[in-house]
C-alpha cells in the first residue's frame, strides 16, 4: 500500500484520508490552520454558536458511503435530523412560500400561490429526477473531467444511451428550464436558487444542475446536532480510528515533480516523501503555485473562473424571531438585476438576497434562552482588482440589515444585536487559500461545459489527484465529500493496478 499526503484538510481533504485508511494506505493530513475541516467551521463565543461556512446538509448518502468504507455506520458518529420546511422564502411583495420537504405538500403550496404553477412544479421535478439520474449513472462517483469520460459514445451508442445524452438538455439554461414549467416570478425565483449551492448564475449554467433541485427535495434538508462542523468532527474521528496522521499549522509551498510524478510534498524548509499526493487546495492554485512550469501551462490554458464570493454576518441576539425558519430566503427584488451584478458586473448586487440561518429553531443551545445565533449569508462577486472589503462592508452591511428590515419583518434587528462577527471575501480568500475568495470554487458557467470540472485523477502529473469544491463533481458538502470519495478510489485503483501504475 502506498504512503499518501493530503493538502488541506476540507471535507474533501477528511473524506479521502478516511477512505485510504480505510483501504489500507498510510495518510498523513497537513493543514495550515489549526483546525480540520476548512470552510466547516466554528464560531463559538459569548454563548452564541454560529457554524462559520456551510449551513445545509444535503446527500447525507455520499457521507454514509465513506464511514460504510471502514464498516462503520454513520448513525454512532453523526445525530442528523430531517428539516421540515426545507426553506422558508420572504418576498419584496410580503409573500412568504415555504418548500415543504415532501414533494406532494410542496406542489400544494406552490398551488396555493399560483394554481398552474402546481403542475409546472410537478413536471420540473420530473426533469430534475431525470437530470439527477442520468449524473449519479455517468457523472458521479469516478473521476471526470469532461464528456468523454462520461460516456463511451462509440463504443455504447444505443438508443438508451441516445436518450440520456438528449435528456441532458445541453442547448438549455438551468433558467430556461425552470420558464418552460414555471410561470409565477416568485416560484421561478425560489427554484432558480438552487443553483445558488455552486455559486452559479441560473441564466449561464446548464440544464443538467436542475438535478440539483431533486437532491434536495427526494433526499432531504438534514442537520447534524452540533451544526455542520459535526460532519468534520466525525470524519476525524473516524480518520484517527484508521490511524490517519493529522499534523496542523503546516502549510504547504510546493510540490516536488520528478520526471512528471508527485515525489514530495515541501513545507515550512521541510521535504517530506509520499508515495502520492493528494490536493484538497483549490486545484487552480495547486498547480499555479506548488507546481508551475509545464503542468500549470496544460492546465491552466483552459480558462477557469472562480464562482461567487460572499459577505456573512454572524448575529448573536437577544430575543428571537420566531416567524423565522431554520433555513430562509429573503429573496432580491429583480433576480435579473441581482445575477446581472454579481456574475457579470463584478459588484455586490444592490438589492441582494439574504439566507438566514436560525439553528435555534432545531438545536436550543446556539444561543442563550431566548436568543437567536443569526447566520445572514449575502453572495457577492468573487474578488476583482478593486475591491476592498475592509471599505465596502460597513456600507454593504447596512444594504443587508435594511433588506432583512424591509422583506423579513426584522426592522428592529439593530436593538437586537448583542454579538456581531462578519466574514468577508478576502478572509475567505485568506483563510481557505481558495481562489479569488471563491465559496464554491469555479463558476459552472456554458451550457456544454458548465458542469465539468478538474477531473479527481491529474492529467497533468502523475500521483498527483484533487480533492474538494474545485475539482469534480463540484462544490458544497456533498460533492466536495464525493470528490474526496473518488480522488482516494482513483488513487487506490492506481496503485493496486500495476498496469494503470505504470
Ligand atoms: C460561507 C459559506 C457558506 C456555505 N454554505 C454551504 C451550504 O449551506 N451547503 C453546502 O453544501 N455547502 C456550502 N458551502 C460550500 C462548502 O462549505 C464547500 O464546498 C466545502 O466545505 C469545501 O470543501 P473542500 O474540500 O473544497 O475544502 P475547503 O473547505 O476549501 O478546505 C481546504 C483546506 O485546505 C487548506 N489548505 C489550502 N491550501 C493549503 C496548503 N498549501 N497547505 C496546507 N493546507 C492548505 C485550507 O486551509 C483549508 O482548510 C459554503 C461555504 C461557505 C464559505
């Protein structure tokens, strides 16, 4: 079995150091904070606990498939309970529309708003299970870096295969998808955000993410008790358990290429030999800084954009709101003009939509009695030459607070607040090493190649594999989990296969 470095320790990062324990490899984690679990991770002070980066836990299959590796079951790591709505959603006209966790009540509730709408919603659905089939069949769980590895066309051009390729529905937006079921403006709106878990614009991304849509709503909104940084917790349980190695404050400046393989990893002077590599740092500026030379020329002449930033405000407050949800929406007033500003204007949208976080509607103790552990995440641009966030958040704050006064019922939140952090792009861009202060790595923007990212095993060095939000299948908690899934399975395929090897 071979001996494997990991760079960074994002869930990405923790998924693939257990399952190469699991099989057998020797893993030694490195990580430059002093915390495992990268953008998964915890504020907890003056009472008040605010989970710092991602909120909603969706797929909980692709976590249960890495602790099933080691013949474990994730219920004796993981509390996960099922939400119910799944989204609360505030609109500029006073609308308020929950999505109900069960496909039939959601439809109702849709009805209710719009009658023909409760149909339209039903066909999206159908499309989105399509959608979200023909992936988990050809797109998740193996390396992939573009359509050829999807499908063999020649060698299995059948009409079946015909029929997954068209339901792909390449010539189509995730927006033209959504207008050609959805009339009502609000219904479209609350469905076009799903593409908002990869930082994406609905009017540039394709028609294949509306599967998105059907792994949230066929498999559920689940929250781990302890918030989403259990989910870091646990997967460092079990790594320990499987005798992974975690060394933290040691950031890594390079990678050592000899004869176009991964031979050492450098940190801090230290040279440090590995059998392989594994990346779970942005894998745009893994090999633009720890590799260079003719590996970052062949792979960065495809141009790769980082998807959106954000601004989060963590609120601690002394009396809830108890009109809110666990996880809300309040929607912008003109989605065109919102996508318009933050995808192809480079500038914070002036009438932006907030999601809030209110944890203390599952798990009593984020705040004290009373209270509320406010979590307002605003999606901004990924960083340009220009912005500074150390200037434009006192204004973009007070744009927030006036939104959540004016859409959300919160106008006193002002008296409210007893406890206030913020996170800014640049401390994103700081704390996470990501690129351009991405939340969910590249943009999947172009409607053939939107969905393709970095492939898990590196075409360019040999050893060398990606792991997390930038590198395929994608960003968020599962897929930046499935990553790390597929880069440990690729890695083990290589060195348990003499021929793949050499
Ligand atoms: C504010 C916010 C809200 C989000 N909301 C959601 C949500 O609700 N639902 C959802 O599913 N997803 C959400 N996400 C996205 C989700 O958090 C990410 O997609 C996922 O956590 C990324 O995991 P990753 O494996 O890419 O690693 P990352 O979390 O990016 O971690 C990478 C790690 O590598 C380390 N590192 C980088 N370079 C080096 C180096 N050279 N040497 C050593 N260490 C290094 C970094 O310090 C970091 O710890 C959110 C993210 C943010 C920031």
């Amino acid at each position: 079995m071979s001996s494997v470095g990991i760079i960074g320790s994002g869930l990405g990062g923790l998924a693939a150091a257990a399952t190469l324990a699991a099989r057998g490899h020797k893993v030694t984690v490195l990580e430059k904070n002093d915390w495992l679990g990268g953008k998964a991770a915890e504020l907890n002070e003056e009472g008040f606990r605010f989970d710092m980066g991602p909120t909603i836990l969706t797929m909980p299959r692709v976590l249960e498939r890495v602790f099933s590796e080691a013949g474990r079951d994730m219920a004796d790591y993981l509390d996960l309970r099922r939400l119910d709505p799944q989204w609360r959603c505030f609109y500029d006209d006073g609308t308020v529309l929950d999505l109900k966790g069960d496909k039939g009540a959601a439809a109702r509730a849709i009805g209710a708003l719009s009658p023909e709408d409760a149909a339209g919603f039903e066909r999206f659905m159908a499309v989105a299970n399509r959608l979200s089939d023909v992936s988990d069949r050809f797109f998740f769980w193996r390396s992939v870096e573009d359509l050829r590895d999807t499908m063999n066309l020649k060698q299995n051009m059948s009409l079946a295969t015909l029929s997954d390729v068209m339901a792909l529905r390449m010539h189509r937006t995730v927006a033209g998808q959504i207008k050609k079921d959805i009339r009502d403006p609000r219904v479209v709106q609350m469905l076009e955000h799903f593409i908002q878990y990869v930082g994406s614009s609905p009017l540039a991304s394709p028609a294949v993410l509306c599967g998105i849509a059907q792994m949230q709503m066929g498999e559920g909104v689940w929250y781990p008790i302890g918030g989403t940084r259990a989910v870091p917790t646990a997967l460092t349980r079990l790594g320990e358990e499987l005798g992974v190695d975690y060394r933290t404050g040691v950031d890594v400046s390079s990678i050592e290429v000899e004869n176009g393989r991964a031979m050492a990893v450098i940190a801090d002077g230290e040279r440090m030999v590995f059998d392989k590599v594994v990346s779970n740092m942005d894998s745009v500026r893994t090999y633009r800084e720890l590799i260079g030379g003719k590996a970052w020329r062949d792979f960065g002449h495809a141009k790769r954009e980082a998807a959106c930033s954000g601004v989060v405000l963590y609120l601690g407050l002394d009396r809830a709101y108890d009109h809110l949800a666990h996880h809300n929406f309040v929607f912008s007033r003109d989605p065109k003009e919102e996508f318009r500003a933050i995808y192809d204007e480079g500038r914070p949208a002036p009438d932006p939509t907030a999601y809030i976080a209110a944890p203390a509607r599952t798990e009593a103790g984020v705040a004290p009695e009373g209270g509320e552990a406010l979590y307002v995440l605003v999606h901004t641009p990924h960083l340009r030459p220009g912005h500074d966030w150390s200037k434009m958040l006192p204004e973009y704050r007070r744009t927030i607070l006036d939104k959540l006064g004016r859409a959300a019922g919160m106008g006193d939140i002002e008296e409210r607040i007893v406890f206030e952090r913020t996170l800014t792009p640049q401390d994103i861009h700081d704390r996470y090493k990501v690129l351009d202060g991405a939340i969910y790595g590249l943009v999947s923007h172009g409607r053939m190649n939107g969905a393709f990212k970095p492939g898990n095993r590196s075409r360019q060095v040999r050893d060398l594999y990606l792991a997390g939000g930038s590198a395929h299948p994608g960003p968020g908690m599962p897929m930046a989990l499935m990553s790390g899934w597929i880069a440990a399975d690729s890695l083990h395929q290589d060195a348990t296969s003499n021929v793949a090897a050499e």
